[in-house]
C-alpha cells in the first residue's frame, strides 16, 4: 500500500554535499518528495525529535551532532515507502550496511550516519506532522 515516511539528510550528508545524490536515490526508488525544508535544529528540536532515545548513553551527543549544521527534512511518498527508505539507507551502523546503501557507501560511524528514516508507519506519522504540521504536505496520491 501507499505509504509516507520522513526522512532527514543529517548535517553530516549536508556538509558532503549529498543532498541530490541523496534525492536521486529516492526518486529512482519509486518515492516521491510530498514535502521538503532545510533548517538547522535548536537542541530543544533534536531533543524532542529524538525523545525516546533520551535515556540512551549516546543522546546528548546526538543532539549535538544534529544541531551541528542544517539538515534536510523531507516526506516521501510511494509503496511500501518506510521499508523502502529504510532499505536504500541501510543499516544504523555503516559497518553493517549493506554494499550500495546510502550509509555503506557515504556513513563514516553509527552515530553520523547520514540519514534518518521512520521505522514504521506510525512512527512516521508522528514525524511528518513533527516538522511540516498536520497540512504541510503536497501528496500525489490521494
Ligand atoms: P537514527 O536512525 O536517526 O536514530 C538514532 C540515532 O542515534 C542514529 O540514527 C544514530 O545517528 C545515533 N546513534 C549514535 N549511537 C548509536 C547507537 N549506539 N545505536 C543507535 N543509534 C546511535
């Protein structure tokens, strides 16, 4: 079924200059771009985006290195689109990932990883409407 998902380009990605790249891989992929905004995030952003890794060791360094420069937030749209995303991205630490995902082949640890993506349909929900409100996007298919 037609799905939506959030994906974000860390500052990381951003830095490397990755963001067409990045875009092209989802476009060939089948997903379309519903919605899209760079912006550099306050830590109470990241903190609260990342909530639920709050009691994890690596979180305050994780907030710091999401607000370490602008990253790329986008809503793609398309079948199957939060297992898609997630296999174009590959695994959470590049070292794992498989040949030709977007980590294995520009991630340099598990924490700057590159990329963001849902990890299920509700948890995507929650994240479109996070960063582009409950009518910020522009879906193709309904
Ligand atoms: P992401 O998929 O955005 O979700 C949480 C992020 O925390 C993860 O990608 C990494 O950027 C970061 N991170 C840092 N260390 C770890 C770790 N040990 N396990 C999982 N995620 C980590």
């Amino acid at each position: 079924s037609v799905e939506q998902t959030l994906s974000i380009i860390k500052p990381d990605g951003v830095q490397k200059n990755l963001i067409g790249e990045i875009y092209s891989r989802f476009e060939k992929a089948g997903l379309r771009i519903v919605a899209a905004k760079m912006m550099h995030l306050s830590k109470e952003q990241a903190g609260e985006f990342y909530a639920v890794h709050k009691e994890r060791p690596f979180f305050n360094d994780l907030v710091n290195y999401m607000t370490s420069g602008p990253v790329m937030v986008q809503a793609l749209e398309g079948e199957l689109a939060v297992n898609v995303n997630r296999d174009l991205m590959g695994a959470t630490n590049p070292a794992d990932a498989d040949d030709g995902t977007i980590r294995s082949d520009f991630a340099d640890s598990i924490e700057e990883n590159i990329v963001h993506g849902s990890d299920a349909v509700e948890t995507a929900a929650a994240e479109i409407r996070f960063f582009f409100g409950s009518d910020g996007i522009c879906p193709r298919t309904r």
